[in-house]
C-alpha cells in the first residue's frame, strides 16, 4: 500500500486511476520549505512524512505557472487560490496581458520515499515531473479541481474534461504515468 500525503481528495482519486495498488490518503502536515521549486518542497515533504508515517508515501507539489507573471504563482498556487481565488487569477491576468499573452503550465513533482529509496537515492527519493501548457481563460466548466477551470488546453477548460480524459493530458496524469511505470518494475 501507497500513502498518499494529501487534504485533497480530488488528488488521491486521480492517483487511484493510475496505480494497481491501493492507496491510502494520508493527511500529515509537514513543514513546506519555501521554494520556487516544487521539486523541492515536495522532496523535503515526502522525506519528513516517510519518517512520520513509517511506509512508502507519496508528495507532489505542483503549481499553475503563468508566463505573463514570470511563473507566478508557481509553488505558490495554493495560497494565491485561497486568498485571491481562481477567478481573482483570471481578473488579473486579463487585465494585465493581451490574448496572445495568456500561455500557462501546471507543473508538478511527484515524489516517492520508502526505506529503500532513503538509502539508494542521492536526495533520498524519486522524483516524477510532469507538465501540461495551455492557456488562460475565462472560467468554464464544472469538474476538476483548483485552477481547472481557468486553465484551457486544446480548446477544453480541464474542468470541461472528464476524469479519464484530464488525467490522459494532466500533469499530475503525465507523472504517474511515469510513476506508475516504475512502480511496477520496481516494488
């Protein structure tokens, strides 16, 4: 079994669509260094809750990187979703750039540590990236989950999308992908 270090539940159902093995959402809170790098913040979480927990965890960090705003929000998606808000994202962003302007990425590190990884790895984990780019848009949309609705790629919001066909383009769908396949050689 997987634990999977996260309060969101939409997450651990796109990682359940991915994995053979059961996973387990694990809400642990471990300290999030500050980083422009999700590699980081999610290597330094998956190592504390691997302590904490005792068993093979998973972290991810991700984040909506703007180009416009030289990345921003970046590592810093959550917070900007919880203080200004995704439509608040919107209203910036289109106030601020022209049409053509509006490329955008979700990023993310999905990082795997278990004992065996603590002593194999040089940074003591496994590392996962994945990335989509789209663009910004006008919300649409009533699935998915955070920036999902403002987010479009190839002419669908991913909140217009079905679960099956985000996770085939998502970027957290594009590291487990990766995951998923080493997980299975490797287990």
């Amino acid at each position: 079994m997987i634990r999977y270090v996260t309060g969101n539940p939409g997450k651990v159902r796109e990682v359940r669509e991915y994995l053979d093995d059961p996973v387990e959402q694990v809400e642990y809170d471990y300290a999030e260094v500050q980083s422009d790098s999700v590699v980081e913040i999610a290597s330094r979480g998956a190592r504390e809750a691997h302590e904490a927990v005792g068993d093979p965890v998973l972290v991810d960090d991700a984040g909506l990187f703007v180009d416009a705003f030289d990345g921003f929000p970046g590592p810093y998606s959550s917070y900007v979703e919880d203080t200004v808000g995704v439509e608040g994202v919107w209203r910036l962003n289109e106030a601020e750039t022209d049409e053509d302007e509006r490329r955008a990425s979700f990023r993310i590190a999905l990082v795997y540590c278990d004992a065996e990884t603590r002593e194999e790895e040089p940074d003591g984990v496994r590392v996962f990236e994945g990335k989509v780019t789209g663009r910004l848009v006008a919300p649409r949309g009533e699935g998915g989950f955070g920036y999902d609705p403002i987010f479009e790629y190839n002419g669908r919001t991913m909140a217009e999308m079905d679960a099956a066909e985000k996770n085939a383009v998502s970027h957290r769908g594009r590291a487990l992908e990766k995951f998923a396949e080493w997980y299975a050689e490797h287990r």
